[in-house]
C-alpha cells in the first residue's frame, strides 16, 4: 500500500487542529494537508467532556477564532454551544472534509536526506498501523491525557456504597436528581459542577483541601451585544475581543505588581454575597492571586446555589470513604450517594507521541521550547498550546499564522528545514510554565524548558506575542534554515 504524503501534518481535530486547517488554506493555500484525529469526531475538550453545565471559563469574545466572530449573545458559552461553533466553522470552511477520524499517532520519525517525517497512527477501530509522510508535522492535541484524568487513591473507596465518578469520564446515566453529591475539588470543574447538580440534587457540597480564587463574571457582555446590533459582526466582534484582551492584560499585570490590593478587590466581592466569615474559611487561599488560574462563576451563579442553601463548601481533608459517604481529618463526615472526583487532569505532552530525528529517539523534557511552540534540535514540528493567564485560542491563533510564515519562507529560500539551536551560552533553563497549580507541578519534568530570555522564554503576553510571532523576524539568529530542495536538473538544448 502506498504511503500517503502531505505538504503538512495536523495531529488532533479539536480548537487548535480546526483553527490549523483554516490558517493553512488561508496562508498556505498551495499547501496539501490532512487531520489525524484520534476520536470518532471533531470538537476535542468541548466533545470529550459531557459532565453538567460543562462550559467555557473564558470568554467566547476570546476564546473563539480571529477570522469567525461570535455572535451568540452568551459570552461564557456552555459546551454545546462551544462544539457547535466548531463544527459549523470546519464545515463552513471545508476542514472536516480534511479529517481522518479514528487515526491515534503513536510515533514520528524524522529523516534529514528525505526532509519529511514518517508518522505512524493506529486506527482505533481495528488496531492497524498505517504511514504517513509529511514535510511538516503540527501537533494541535491539547495538554492533556484524554485516556483519563487525576485521580488520586482515596482510603476505603471500595466500601463506599454508592457510585464514584471523575468529570471527565461522565456518562449520561449517572443519576443525580433527589441525591446527596459530594464534588471533591476546588478548580474550574467543581465550580462549574456544584451551581448545576444543585438544580435538582437534594445538597451538593463542594469539598476541598484549600481555597482557590474564584471571580464573577457577567455570562452576557452588555457592550458586545450592544455592539453587534449596530455594527458589522466582524467588527463588533474585533472592538469587544480587544476590549477583553486588553482588560484581561491589565489585571493579570495588576495581579503580579500589587497582589494584596486584587486580592482584597476578589475577597470583598465574594464577601457582599456570603458574608466575610464564610468568604474567609473557604474562598480565601495562601496563594496570590495568577499563581493559579482563577475560577471564573457567570452571574455568581455558584454563590447564589450557596446562599440559597442547595450547596455547601467544606474545607477540610479526606480520612477515608465509608459506607455511606466521607469521614474527614476533623471527624465530621458527609454523607453521599454519588461522589464526583473532580481532582483535575493528567497532562500529557503532544499525545504521547515518540520522536525520534535521524534514528535518535528525542525526549522532549531535555528540550528547551521555542517561541512557546517548536524544540531544540527538533525540525519542522511545531505544537499549539494556550496561555495560562488568557484564552487558549489566542495563542493558537498566532501560533498557526507563525507556522505558515514559516512554510511560505522556507519555499521563498528554497530550503526545506527549520531547527531551533540553543546557540546562545547566557540562556539558562527555567520550567516550562510559572504555575503553582497541582495538575502542572505533577508533570513538569515530563515537559520542556524554557530559557530566561528570547526566543527561549514564555511572556504569556498576548500584545508581545503578537509583535514577536506576527511582525517579528522570521531568520532571528536562534532558527537555522537548511537542507535546500534539489533543483531540477536542466534540460539540453536539442
């Protein structure tokens, strides 16, 4: 069987492998590509995750796409309402027709003589191995194992009479309505969790080891709205998505310059809602503010499931699991019929993908990243990921728009591979990502470096990445273009 060859090879089918295909037919419209997508669909996070009120903590002025406006009048989108914007983007734009569902890529070779990369993945399905081979290899899978998420070994679990559950392996006959729910955890999923099972649960208490912050936010942007009723939706959506950006850039940096002054600013909002005492037990963390991510609850809908007494917060820790619930260090106990385990994810670099360059097998922890998306000594293979402090897909955007300056240079000089080299003696490595988040400090050292200064180091800064990624140049001393195509050998004159 022959073995199909593309200009360029996009890994995954969800926000960021959309987002490739689009940016290639734009920016590279000469390019062949195809998408190799593990599961049996497009969407990726926002298919995968099914558990109630799933939703974005971004907004959708931000987390959408640069060249699709949002024009939902929700800014905090629930997931549906997420996974059908991206279908309807792939099939407006024809990328779904460029998807090989049920493809999972195990590994990728790189041979310099050929300048292209042998990728092997296996159809889920049947077990099958099959070749591709591509110039250009971009891995659009996310941050995270989909296989399962963290979930850590309780005591006396196996006594426990009713169901255990983590969020991200939900199924839709997991039976809430007129139950008492445990959620363990304290981070985006249990916020999200608590205020919808509280709908219908008889009490869902939300316990946790510690506080985290968790902001308010409006799930309408009144402007945006306001906006698009009287302006063009590209540019309704352009002005709110630069208001939000701009806003998001200003507290974050606000956030590390005077801590304690934002820090008060969370704790007195939540504080008008459920009082200082309770706001200073369970929503008040020894972190800064941005040393991890904050929760974000539209329309306080959190405190309010609170304050009307469906849902409760417990801090405390777990002794063990018994019978009928959760016993905890202080001696108090919960009971529970259903327990939901959202503890949080297990990250996992570029799918678990082999890598090997020349014969040599590469281990990407070794690597120091460049410009947040390719690796030392590494050709032609760049990754999507998102900031920390922002939405995902404003980081996947510039990343793919780079990508493709990148291709068109690399036919402009005729040469067909680009290596990032560590050539710089004053670089010293730092971790990966400046997060104090448990889910990240579980799986740093599976991940690359990065450097103390650039092209080497992650600013988390959307208006520098934009100079640097989009105007910045492409031949920066730190990338190495070689291994020019072979000429066409001339022809005689007769």
């Amino acid at each position: 069987m022959a073995v199909e060859h593309f200009d360029v090879l996009v890994v995954g089918a969800g926000i960021s492998g959309i987002g490739a295909g689009y940016h290639l037919q734009a920016n590279c419209p000469g390019k062949t590509y195809a998408i190799l997508e593990g599961r049996e669909t497009l969407g990726g996070t926002w298919d995968l995750f099914r558990y109630p009120g799933i939703r974005s903590d971004s907004d959708m002025y931000t987390l959408g796409y640069s060249f699709r406006p949002w024009t939902e009048a929700k800014a905090i989108a629930d997931g549906p309402a997420i996974l059908k914007y991206l279908r309807e983007t792939a099939k407006d734009y024809g990328i779904d027709r460029k998807i090989r569902y049920g493809h999972h890529v195990k590994t990728a070779a790189w041979s310099t003589d050929k300048a292209c990369w042998t990728v092997v993945a296996e159809r889920v399905a049947t077990g099958e191995r099959v070749s591709f081979t591509c110039n250009f290899l971009f891995m659009c899978s996310g941050y995270y194992d989909y296989a399962g998420g963290y979930a850590p070994e309780f005591p006396g679990t196996d006594r426990f009479k009713g169901r255990i559950v983590h969020p991200q392996k939900w199924t839709e006959d997991i039976d809430y309505a007129g139950k008492r729910v445990v959620v363990i955890g304290s981070g985006a999923t249990a916020v999200t969790l608590v205020p919808e099972m509280a709908k219908t649960a008889t009490h869902v208490t939300m316990l946790q080891r510690s506080p985290t912050y968790v902001v308010s936010r409006p799930a309408e942007d009144g402007l945006a709205n306001w906006l698009r009723r009287h302006l063009p939706a590209k540019l309704a959506y352009g002005i709110t998505r630069w208001k939000n950006v701009l806003f998001g850039l200003y507290f974050y940096r606000l956030s590390r310059k005077k801590p304690e002054q934002v820090k008060k600013y969370i704790l007195d909002q939540v504080s008008q809602v459920l009082g200082a005492d309770y706001v200073a037990k369970h929503f008040t963390p020894k972190y800064n503010p941005w040393d991890q991510r904050l929760c974000l609850v539209p329309n306080g809908d959190l405190f309010d499931a609170i304050k009307s007494g469906h849902a409760s917060v417990v801090t405390d820790n777990i002794d063990t699991f018994t019978e009928t619930g959760i016993r905890l260090k202080s001696g108090e106990t919960l009971d529970a019929d259903l327990v939901v385990t959202a503890t949080g994810l297990s990250l996992q670099l570029l799918s678990g993908l082999q890598i090997a360059v020349d014969g040599k097998p590469v281990d990407l922890s070794k690597t120091m990243n460049y410009k947040g998306m390719m690796y030392s000594d590494v050709p032609n293979l760049a990754s999507s990921f998102g900031y920390t402090n922002a939405s995902w897909t404003l980081k996947c955007d510039l990343t793919c728009e780079y990508v493709c300056r990148l291709l068109n240079h690399m036919d402009k000089t005729g040469l067909r591979q680009c290596t990032p080299r560590l050539i710089d003696p004053t670089i010293t490595e730092e971790p990966w990502l400046d997060f104090s988040s448990g889910y990240v400090q579980r799986a740093i050292d599976k991940f690359p470096k990065q450097g103390s200064k650039a092209p080497w180091k992650l600013y988390q800064n959307y208006a520098l990445d934009i100079m640097t990624l989009k105007f910045g140049s492409i031949e920066d001393g730190a990338m190495e273009f070689s291994n020019p195509a072979a000429k066409a050998p001339e022809r005689l004159a007769s």
